[in-house]
C-alpha cells in the first residue's frame, strides 16, 4: 500500500485586565501590531483551519513571515502552500512587508510537527485535529516556542492533565499562547461581558448556551486507504480525533459562559445519542443536551446538536439578579452595547493580540481557560455516554485513554462501539 503522504490531490478568559484593555485599544484605533522581531510562523496541520490561521496571521501585524508548514498528508500541505503564497501576493499583506517562504520547509507524515517545531520558527500554529493537542502543545511549549492553539486543546481527562502541565511550563519559559476561542478577541463580546463583570445585571443565577445546526462533512473511504488515513481523514466522526461536536464545536459557547461567570462547571447530567443511519457517523452523537452545575447551584443549560433539516440556534446568554445579558447579540436588558461592523475580524485580532503582546514583553496566555473550557465540555460527553453525573475532579482525573497506543499507516483501527448510556461504564 502506497504511503499517504506521497498523494498529491488537493482536496468558537482573555485576561480581563491589561490584555482586555489592550485588545479594546487595538479595537478602538485599528493599529497593527508595532513592527519589531520577525514572527516566523509554523503551521501544524494544513487543512481549512490551519491554511485560515495562516491567511489570519498574515493579516494581523507586521513583521510575520510563513516559515514552514507540516501535514500528515501532502495533498493537504500543497493546498495550504499555494493557496497562501497566493494571499501573500495581496496588497494589503505586502504593505504590511509579510510574506510566505517555506521553501525546504514543507514536512509531511506522522512526525512533521517535530520538524516544524524545529525548523528555526518562534510562533507555531496548531490547527491538527484536537487529538493530537496535548502533545504538540507540550513538545511546542518544551522547545519554547509561542503558540496559537486552536480549539479545543483536548478530547480526554489526560489529554487535558498534560496541557495544564504544559501551561506551568509555558509560564516560566514566559511564552505567549493564544486560542482560537476568538469570541474572547471579538470587541462586542468584550464590551458585554464586561458590563457583566461590572454587574450591570447583578449575580449571575442561570444561563444556557446553543450549538444547533445540520450535520457537517464527511468522507466516504477510499480502497487505497488505511485504517488510520481513513480516520484521519473523516477525524470529525472520530471521538479519539474530534471529542465529538460537544467538544470539538459547542466549546465555543461553553466558553463564553466560563468567560462571564469566570468559573467552571462543578457537575454535569446530561443525555445524548445517536439516530442518524449513516455509517460515516457511526462514531459520535447526533446531539447533547446537559445541566451544567456551576458554584453557589448555579444551573446552566447547554444544548447542541447536528441533525439536518432543523431550527439552528448559535448562541450564550446569562440571568442576573437584576436582569439579564444575551451575549451573542450584545446585550443587556434588552439594550445593544455594541453596534456591529465596527471592529476588526476576530480570528485576525486573535493573532494581532498575541503577537502585540509579545512584542511588548508581556505575552498573553489563555491556556488555561481554554483548558477549562475543553474539561466543560468533556465533563458534559461523558455524563451523556455514560447516562451518569459526572464531577469536575472526575473528568480531570479521569483514566479515561483514547488515543490509539500506536499510530502508523498500516495498524488496525476498527471503528470503537457508539457509547450506551445506562450501560458504557465512567472510566
């Protein structure tokens, strides 16, 4: 069997202090981040995600050049490469003086996040599927580069252990990490949450938070391909790859609630399952629905769901004690606190924020919230596989392992059983 990498087809808390107030500036006067040290950036994992981080990053600030780019599978890495040599021709990235040369800096296969970590670059996007987080973020923060991660940072209780142990280090080394939870980067989101902090409707007693929408992609396997290209490939209907959409997607708006209680969930109960026939879903569910228990009995409810042909629903709100805030259309009591298009695309100030940042010698770091975050959500997929309450020190200690033990093109990788509740035991 020919080896994958050789095929050449192409194929949703920011510091609430300094940082916030910065990235209100940046906002506020549409600057760029100063010019100074070259931001030579390594993009982990090429798909739609990562060739977006990488036009992202190019718009953002000055000084940044597309060093090396990595992949598992070559078809990937060629995309990601001319579509943004092409953006690099854009008068707005020229002007800024940035540009793309990865020329002998292309790396395909299991291993090409090593040598992008070593290729001589200081800023690494990780934009793989989410499996794989906990370690590209430990071998990025070890070799002491700055990240920007993509979300959710993992799909497990030790996947997450293993980044908050990354995040000790990253702070001594004094590394910057940003994530792509860019409604943390999004000026109407600051400005609400804010007046939230700032207790314009009281203490906070309940909330919900929605991700509804049709079902997303998938790919129908190809006879050349392995186990694991197959998997690879589709990593979305993967809970080894993706966590499931609770995690993968709905971490989003997970977050923004973490984000306005500034806390965490302490207990989940929840439900889910699957209905959909198809077997390229045949690993995840359908749809979530769970009661997250947050301090002081503070009850939030959390729905989402990828079932077609249904009423979508993307959104965050909270209930205070003297009224309430839907955070996704900014605002309060029913009043707008920010008027939308006037600021810049959040998924370029994400970047901006932390390359300012930096330059300023005084990196920003979100990983733990994002983190926390990632735990949430898992904490809610595990109550509902299980059909059991599940609590915040069991989630992250939990021993539960779903990363295959070996990863190469020709190991056996059958499709794990869908999840019972009342019959798949917590581990």
């Amino acid at each position: 069997m020919s080896n994958p990498q050789d095929q050449t087809t192409r194929r949703d808390f920011l510091q609430t202090g300094a940082a916030a107030a910065l990235t209100t500036t940046l906002f506020a006067t549409g600057v760029y981040a100063a010019a100074g040290d070259e931001i030579k950036v390594g993009i982990i994992g090429c798909g739609g995600r990562g060739t977006g981080a990488g036009e992202n990053v190019l718009n953002s600030a000055r000084g940044v050049t597309i060093h090396a780019l990595g992949d598992a599978f070559a078809d990937r890495v060629n995309g990601c490469r001319r579509h943004l040599e092409g953006v690099g021709r854009d008068d707005a990235i020229k002007k800024l003086g940035n540009k793309v040369d990865v020329t002998g800096r292309v790396f395909t296969g299991l291993n090409a996040f090593k040598e992008v970590i070593d290729s001589g670059v200081n800023y690494v996007i990780l934009a793989t599927p989410p499996g794989f987080r906990p370690q590209h973020i430990e071998a990025a923060v070890n070799a002491g580069k700055h990240v920007f991660t993509e979300k959710p940072v993992a799909v497990n209780g030790p996947g997450i252990r293993k980044v908050l142990a990354a995040n000790e280090e990253a702070k001594k080394k004094k590394l910057g990490i940003a994530a792509g939870t860019q409604r943390r980067h999004q000026a109407g989101y600051i400005e609400t949450i804010k007046r939230i902090h700032a207790g314009e409707i009281g203490d906070i007693v309940g909330g919900r938070c929605y991700w509804m929408q049709g079902i997303l992609w998938s790919h129908a396997r190809q006879k050349a391909w392995s186990d694991l290209e197959y998997q690879l490939r589709n990593w979305y209907n993967f809970v080894w790859l993706c966590g499931d959409h609770i995690v993968e997607q709905h971490v989003h708006n997970i977050d923004v609630i973490n984000w306005a209680t500034r806390s965490h969930p302490v207990k989940a109960v929840g439900m889910g399952f699957k209905t959909r026939t198809d077997p390229s879903f045949e690993n995840i569910y359908d749809f979530f629905a769970i009661d997250f228990e947050y301090p002081q009995d503070m009850h939030v409810l959390s729905m989402c769901r990828q079932i077609s042909n249904t009423a979508g629903n993307n959104s965050e709100a909270v209930v205070g004690t003297r009224g309430t805030a839907q955070v996704n259309a900014y605002r309060i009591n029913g009043k707008l606190v920010f008027k939308r298009g006037k600021a810049t695309d959040p998924y370029v100030q994400e970047h901006t924020d932390l390359i300012e940042s930096i330059r300023k010698g005084d990196p920003i770091n979100e990983l733990q919230n994002v983190a926390y975050s990632t735990l949430s959500a898992i904490m809610g997929r595990m109550s509902a596989y299980t059909g059991k309450a599940v609590l915040w020190e069991e989630a992250l200690n939990s021993k539960e392992e779903l990363m295959p033990a070996k990863l190469d093109w020709e190991v056996k990788l059958p499709v794990p059983t869908l999840p019972i509740p009342g019959k798949t035991r917590f581990i």
